[in-house]
C-alpha cells in the first residue's frame, strides 16, 4: 500500500475514479510533488548556509527554458545589449511585423482586456475555487513543461485542470494569437462562406476564437468548423464562452461542429482551411521515432483532410517557441514544400526550399516573440498570483499554401532574434532571408517578427565565421564590418 511521506494513504476518492484516474497516475503526481518540495527546502537550505549552487543546477538556471529563447539570437561571447535610439536609415524600407498590436481593432483590444469577465459569465468559481485557482495553475504549468511526461493524455478531461486552463490559458493563448492573427497575410486567411474549416486540438476553441476576434472581416462570413479534441468537456466549456465572445462583438458565431478524437479522427466533409495549435508538441514527446519521420506522418495526416488538387488549401501549425517545436515546425514546413505547398508566413522566401533556421545542433532555430507590456492587467495579476510572471510571449510557427507558378525572390528579411552586442561596440540581430541566415549590423532598434526591404548596398558578401550568417551593415560602416568578422574569427579559436 503506498503512502506519501506523512504515512497518509494513497486512494482514489470517488470523484476521481469517476473521472477515470488511475491510482498509478495519482500516486506519480504525489511523488512528483514530494521530490520538488524536498528540492525547494534544500535549495532554501544552501542559500541560508550561504553554500554555492551546484554547477549542473547553476547550468539549469543559465539554460531554463525562460532563457532559451532570449539566447536564441545570443552569439558565443557576446552579451544582450539594449538598443540604441536612432532614426531609421533612409533605405530601410519596413514592410510589416508579426506582432504590431496597432493592427487589432479596437473591439478586438475590448475584448482581450475584459476576457476574464467573459469566462466568468459562463464559467463562474465561488470563493473557494477562486481561492484554489493559482495554486492548480502552477501545477498545470508543471504537467505542461518539466512534468511532461506523467501527464495523461485526457487531462483537459479533469475538472480543475480545465477551469486553470480555461481561466489562465487560454486567455494568455487568445492574447498571443490575436496578435498574430491580425498580422498573418489578408490573402492566407482570405475565406468565404462555403469553405470548410478544421482546427485540430482545439481544447476550448482556442484558435477559431482568436481568429474570430483578430479578423473582423471573417466575422460576418458563416464559416462552418469542425472542431477536434479528445476532450469533449473542453470543446463544451469553449463554444459556450465562443458564443459569448460573438454576442460581445454583435456579430454571429460560426458554426461549431464538435469532433471528439485527435489527428487522424475522420470527419464529414472536405477541409480547405487547417489549423493546430500546441498539438505536435504533445503527440510527438511519446512517439520515439525520429522527427523528420514525424513531420512527414503529419504532413500526409494534415494533407488527408484536403481536397487532392484544391489550389486554395491552406494549413497553419503553430508550436511553443522552444528548440524542440522549432526543430519539428522548419521540417513540417520542408515536408510540405515537397507536396507542392510554400510558406507564406513567417518565412520572407517562399523559394528557398532549405530553412536557414532550422534548429539542428548547434545552429539557430526559428521563433518570434512579442513583450506583455500590453497584455491585459487582470490576467498578469493572475501570473503573479500563480508566480508564473511573463515578460515575453514566443512561439514557432508556419503559415503555408499551395505553390504559386512565377513567384519570384524578393529582397526582404525577416528578424528573427533579440538584439546581441557585438565586438566593437555594435548590435546586431540575426535574421532570416532568401540568402540565408543574415547577420544584420545596426545602430537601429528592430524587433523579433519585422520584416524589412533588403537594402543591396547593405550585403557585404562577408559572412560571420561562428554562425555561418551573411552579415549586412545597414549602417554603411565597411570598415566596421571588417573589424567584425576579424573580431568574429578570434572569438570562434
């Protein structure tokens, strides 16, 4: 008979086997819990006896996965620099940016801030769940990151598990992907009333929302979706608050088609617009085969909901902004360009079949991020309430289409990095482009997600000799770009 520390009895109650928990699951969450509260008091022990960390904690701490996405731009050597205010250089032509927040309308930014109130509404807590709610977060935000592996796969199915997701993330993941979604291509997300529409993982119909606020223009069109998950309780709770969303709005809410079952589940009709959010990083941690194996299988299993030859067909997966989810997200973007498909967004080359940030080892790997600056104030109260404070907002993802005949290359470039201090005093950013990886050398404040004209002038035709990226100088400073690749070569010995 197992028991916790404190010799109290391990059992299921009657609630939780009527929720189809397993006392083997009970029982490893209990002794995942022991083992970080035992880890908490010896890490307050070491600190009141003034003991030095250990180097593999110290190492954990210099390479949480907070950081990785803030080292992601960082050259060997070099040190983050804020950058400096300058005015934008003549020939520095910007075209767009993933995350300007100008481009969500003013109802959409209503609607961010008072989200919370529209949970409520449908979804209310007394005191007592309101009470418990931070803590429940912290242990969802455990299952989802360095627990990952104990979790069940139905654990949206679990009350109290849902009501956190429900009331903390989903409201952060409408707050990313609103900003996203209203800077995506018009012509991407260019859909009429009898396209068919499918969002696979949909939980609490995270995506269609977001989309149905970021895009007004769409709000008015009666798309029909189908939309998936494993857990009915999840896709009830969010076409409840969907609707109360749509009422909010004034407008009509699109039909809702709820599928129970994940990737491969048949449904009636033929799709012309997919969508997945935070779907692959999960039903890939368990599947031990390699990774470009799993992105062709879900390139093909995607690709099954199509129409075989429909020239409008349109697919988005978007992923966490960590290693791993890129990694995945450059070799379903590969997989697809070899069925015929190209990237519309993020990528600003539709032509150029290999990914310049493709996250093998020891090379960059593609994500964006955005501040919470703007993220509404009641839902960072409630980060702070669950110790769970978030300064940036990132993912990974691939917007893609069917191949167009007579594209051509542009000049553009696409940051995709924070600013990094360089030798010499300068900053610079990495970037992504149809010549590859770039180095972009600036005195000029850019920022992850914006895409810009390429100036020819600017290409050096050097490359930086640690990363292997083409080093344009926006600034015009030749000999400055000498001085870095010289200064370059040395860090690398």
């Amino acid at each position: 008979m197992e028991k916790t520390a404190d010799g109290t009895k391990i059992e299921l109650t009657w609630y939780e086997r009527k929720q189809g928990i397993k006392l083997a699951d009970k029982i490893r969450k209990i002794r995942g819990k022991e083992k970080r509260r035992q880890r908490r008091e010896a890490e307050q022990f070491n600190a009141g006896s003034g003991k030095q960390p250990r180097a593999k904690d110290a190492e954990r701490k210099k390479f949480s996965p907070q950081e990785q996405s803030r080292r992601n731009g960082e050259h060997t050597g070099a040190r983050h620099a804020a950058p400096r205010q300058q005015h934008a250089a003549p020939d520095l032509q910007k075209l767009g940016s993933l995350f300007d927040s100008s481009s969500l309308p003013a109802d959409a930014r209503d609607i961010l801030k008072s989200f919370g109130s529209i949970i409520a509404s449908s979804h209310p807590l007394n005191s007592k769940q309101r009470a418990l709610l931070p803590g429940q977060i912290r242990e969802l935000s455990h299952s989802l990151t360095d627990e990952r592996s104990e979790r069940r796969l139905g654990y949206m199915n679990q009350t109290s598990t849902l009501s956190a997701y429900v009331h903390y993330y989903l409201w952060w993941n409408i707050v990313r992907l609103t900003r996203l979604f209203a800077n995506l291509p018009a012509s991407f997300l260019s859909l009429n009333e009898t396209d068919i529409c499918l969002d696979i993982g949909s939980g609490p119909l995270t995506v269609p929302m977001a989309l149905f606020i970021a895009r007004p223009e769409l709000r008015n069109v009666p798309l029909t979706w189908y939309c998936m998950d494993i857990s009915q309780q999840a896709l009830s709770v969010g076409e409840d608050i969907f609707l109360s969303v749509a009422a909010q709005l004034k407008s009509t809410a699109w039909k809702i088609i709820r599928v129970r079952g994940q990737l491969g589940t048949a449904i009636r009709d033929k799709a012309r617009f997919i969508t997945c959010a935070n779907v692959f990083n999960e039903i890939s941690q368990d599947a031990g085969m390699p990774p470009d194996f799993l992105a062709k299988k879900y390139t093909e299993q995607l690709l099954a909901y199509t129409e075989r030859g429909d020239e409008k067909a349109r697919v988005l997966v978007i992923e966490p902004g960590v290693p791993s989810c890129a990694r995945l997200i450059s070799q379903l973007r590969d997989a697809f360009i070899r069925r015929g498909f190209q990237p519309c967004s993020p990528c600003p080359h539709a032509l150029l079949e290999q990914c310049p940030m493709d996250g093998r080892r020891e090379g960059k790997w593609c994500n964006f991020a955005f501040t919470t600056e703007e993220a509404p104030a009641e839902l960072k109260k409630i980060s702070d309430s669950a110790k769970l404070a978030k300064e940036r907002a990132v993912l990974s993802f691939v917007a893609v289409e069917r191949k167009k005949e007579g594209a051509a290359a542009e000049s553009t470039f696409r940051v995709a990095s924070d600013p990094i201090r360089l030798p010499g005093g300068r900053t610079g950013y990495y970037a992504c482009s149809a010549q590859g990886l770039l180095l972009v050398v600036t005195q000029q404040q850019l920022k992850s997600g914006e895409c810009y004209r390429l100036p020819g002038a600017a290409v050096t035709g050097r490359t930086d000799s640690k990363s292997g990226a083409l080093i344009v100088e926006l600034d015009g400073r030749a000999d400055s770009t000498r001085y870095l690749e010289k200064s370059f070569a040395t860090l690398s010995r």
